[in-house]
C-alpha cells in the first residue's frame, strides 16, 4: 500500500511539474497573440480609407474586452 501512494504522489508531482513548465510558453504565446491582433487593429484604424465612426467604436470595445480577457489569463497563468 505504501508503495502505490509514494508511486501515485511521484506521478502527480512529475505532471505538476511539467505542467509549471509549460506555463510561460502559454503566456508567452497568449501575449504574442495579443499583440498580433493589437498590430492589426492598428493598421486597421489608421490606414487611409474612411470607416464609420461607429465601426471603429466597436472594434475598439471589442479589442478592450479581448485585452482584458488576454490579461486575465496571463495572470491566471502566472498564479
């Protein structure tokens, strides 16, 4: 008996810790996709074309709420 609880807490131990080590690679990769679609919001807005004010308004309430939740989960992530 002793020897399937020091084996089960072994393998939990081994999956926590591969588990905290792929942790930053995915807030590395949630930050990269955020400044992506951040890049692109800006080309967007700025390039030479006239959109409605109303789209830009949407996309920039769309982008705060996609920030935040971006941000959530890279704390998430760093917890």
């Amino acid at each position: 008996m002793e020897n399937y609880q020091r084996d089960f807490l072994s393998t939990v131990y081994k999956t926590c810790i591969e588990n905290m080590n792929e942790l930053p690679k995915r807030r590395d990769s949630m930050i990269t996709i955020y400044l992506v679609v951040y890049a692109a919001f800006i080309g967007f807005s700025t390039s030479t074309k006239e959109y409605s004010e109303l789209l830009l308004i949407g996309l920039l309430s769309v982008m705060s709420i996609f920030g935040f939740m971006c941000s959530l989960t890279i704390i998430n992530f760093r917890s």
